[in-house]
C-alpha cells in the first residue's frame, strides 16, 4: 500500500514508510519459516501460494483505497451486502464453470450454490463461519475504514499469518509456530504500529496546514474588505 501510494502521488510520512520496510521483514521471516508445517507434517505453504499472495496485494490495495471513499459516502452496511451478493454470484460462476454438476438453485449440501442453507451446513455456516469469517473477518476490515486510513488497515492484515497459524495449533490443523513465525509476527506487528503512528502524525500536520490556509484566507479577506472600504 505504501509503494501505491508514493506510486500515485499520495502523502505519507516517514514513520509510514519505515513501518512499511519493517512489516516487510516480518513477512519475509514469517514466509521462510521452515517450521510453518500442518499437524500431518505437510508444508503450511508454497512459493507459488506465496506468489500468488505477493501478487494480489496490488489489486488488494486498490480495493481498500476504494473502499475507503465509498464508505464515507455510502451507507457501510448497504456497501457490505452489496459486497457479500457480488462475491456469492462470483463464486457460484466460477464453481459452475470448474465443475458443471454444480448447480445455481440449489439447496443440495454438496452441489448447490445454495447448500450452506441445507439443515446438515445451516449451523456451521452461518453462526461460526458467518460470524467470524464474514463479520469479523470480511467485513470487519471494511468496518475498520470508518476509523482508520486504507494504509493501516491493509498493514494491520499481515499480522494474520501468525494468528492464523496460532489458531491453527489450537484446533489441531497445524504445529505450533517456529520461531521464525513469532519474531515475524512481533517485527511485522511493530511495522504496524509504526505505520499507525505515521498515520496520526500526518494527520496533525495536515490540519496543521488547512488551518494555516484557512488563516491566510480569511487575512486576505479581511484586507480586501478593508482596501475596499477605504
């Protein structure tokens, strides 16, 4: 998101920029953990995953940009439906054009579009998979726009691969974190944390300058006025 916004031109901060290379160093040493293993011994991820992941950070950056406007300027909970209904016609395209005994209208558990609604998937995907997936995962970055800049959102986003992994151990699908994995999480948290810092700073400098414009402005109103006057 940093290398985005110095590409377009918009104004960050030192802190911002640092905290960025930090957060990277983090995510690279998490990345290369060797550790990072499933409980059945597999590897927890590949390069081409990893790839794949490095290259959906442009589009991912400009999503939260986006996102970012339209919140301020359209209601946040019509915006997540609106979302959430485009995202389910996707899959189901994508689902059907993969696999042709899926089926759109269709409440079958395994082959319908419409099976997380079926009894034996109702429960599980919709209260533990609804909730903190969809809530607090999806929609809860787009939550957080409303308080915070696109910057420390998406920053904030790569702290997941320990927390993930951490979750992953207590529920028996992964072995716990190296140490790699832990001091990555604790530099890419730092990056953060920086980030957010640069992000206030910038902030204040930013009102800093308006009010100086706004001063300026009305100083030479208020001359005008008084030349016209006189």
């Amino acid at each position: 998101m940093v290398g985005l916004y110095l590409i377009i031109g918009v104004p960050t901060h030192f802190l911002q920029r640092l905290g960025a290379i930090i957060a990277l160093v983090g995510v690279t040493v998490m990345v290369l953990d060797p550790n990072a293993k499933r409980a059945n011994g597999e590897p927890a991820g590949s390069f081409v995953i990893d790839l794949l992941t490095i290259l959906s950070s442009i589009p991912g950056a400009l999503y939260f940009m986006l996102s970012s406007r339209i919140v301020n300027r359209f209601p946040v909970f019509m915006y997540l439906a609106i979302m959430s209904l485009h995202t389910f016609i996707l899959n189901a395209v994508l689902a059907m054009a993969m696999d042709p005994t899926i089926v759109f209208l269709s409440m079958d558990p395994k082959y319908g579009c419409f099976g997380f609604l079926a009894r034996e998937n109702a429960l599980f995907c919709l209260i533990p998979y609804g909730i903190l997936c969809g809530f607090f995962g999806s929609a809860g970055y787009i939550l957080t726009l409303l308080f915070y800049s696109p910057l420390v959102t998406t920053s904030a986003i790569i702290a997941e691969p320990l927390v993930a992994q951490l979750m992953g151990c207590m529920f028996g699908f992964d072995l716990f974190p190296g140490w790699m994995t832990i001091l990555g999480g604790v530099v890419a948290i730092a990056g953060v944390l920086a980030i957010d810092r640069g992000a206030h700073r910038l902030s204040e400098v930013q009102r800093k300058e308006a009010l100086l414009d706004v001063t300026a402005i009305s100083h030479m109103e208020l001359k005008g006025i008084s030349e016209y006057s006189s």
